[in-house]
C-alpha cells in the first residue's frame, strides 16, 4: 500500500511478517547446505589422507622386504672378502711351481691336493655367487676395474693388458676390483 500524498510505501505490518518468515525459511536450507558442503570437503580430505597413509605404509613394508632381502643375500660380503685373500695366495702357490717341481714324484701328491683345493675353493665361489672380473682385453671398467699402472702397448688405449690382482663380484656387487695395467695412449 502507498500513502497517497508522497507516494510512500505505508507499513501495515502484514508484509514484514511476511518476508520474516520467508527469510527464516530460506536461511535454514543455505545453512544446512553450507554444512553438508563443509562435511563432503572433510570426508574427501580425510579420504585422501586415508590413500597416503596407505601408498607410505606400502612404502615402508617393500623397502623392509627389500633391505631383508638383501640382507640375506649378501650377508656373507665381509667374509667372502677375507677369504678372497686365501684364493689368492692359493693361486700365487700354484703359479709358483716351476715345470720341474711339477714333475717331481715326490711333491706331486701335495700339488694334486693344492690344485683340488682351488678347485673346490672356485666351486664354493660358483655355488655362492662369486664370480671372477674378467679383464684381459676388455676396456678399463671404473666399476669393476681399478687402473695401477699404464703400459706401453699394441693395444688401444684404455684396454687392460695386465692383471695384478683379480676381481670378484658377490651376485651383482662389487666385492673388489680387479687391480690392472692399461695399454698407453701413442
């Protein structure tokens, strides 16, 4: 309604209660929205945070399964490096021998058993996972090889023409590197 001398609307008080009660009405469906909007945006956060927890603990048990794995597959690394040094000097011995200390009848016997020895010695190796570094002819591998010396050769630069001391590998590590000579650059 409008009073008629200044156009102004007139307050008969019909029209507030009215509006009141609209407003009361539309106002509790927006609040119930706004929290079951609230509550969705937590479900997907605690949702996502469930997935992280769960990909980290998968994490965790395969770097466990991993680092027991390892362990015991190369649990044996520091005594297959120490009795690396007796097959050396078991190899040393045999290379010793000179063609007329082979021929003897006398010390024959004792050289069988040596050269059964090392057989069975490079046997455990086989049946463990040492191996021998090959080296001769190959080109230098920092690593699996380790350069002592240069030499002058025929061969091209950087190839190995000289074995010191042989490498071993436990399955796929290095146990020691192979100590060699590599042929000189011209």
């Amino acid at each position: 309604m409008t009073n008629i001398e200044n156009d102004t609307p007139v307050d008969d008080g019909q029209a507030s209660e009215t509006n009141g009660t609209e407003t009361a009405e539309t106002a509790a469906p927006e609040r119930a929205n706004d929290e079951v909007a609230q509550l969705a945006e937590q479900v997907a956060a605690l949702q996502q945070d469930l997935l992280y927890a769960r990909a980290e603990t998968q994490n965790v048990t395969r770097r466990k399964d991993k680092e027991i794995a390892d362990a015991h597959a190369y649990a044996a690394t520091k005594f297959a490096r120490d009795i690396l040094s007796v097959a050396d000097n078991l190899g040393r011995a045999l290379a010793a021998l000179s063609d007329e200390q082979r021929a003897d009848e006398a010390i024959k016997p004792l050289i069988t058993g040596l050269e059964a020895t090392e057989r069975e010695l490079l046997s455990v190796f086989e049946r463990n996972g040492i191996t021998r570094i090959a080296a001769i002819g190959l080109p230098l591998d920092p690593n699996q090889h380790q350069a002592m010396l240069e030499i002058p050769s025929d061969k091209e630069p950087g190839t190995i023409v000289q074995e010191m001391q042989a490498g071993y590998m436990l399955k796929d590590r290095l146990l020691r590197p192979a100590m060699v000579g590599v042929a000189k650059a011209g």
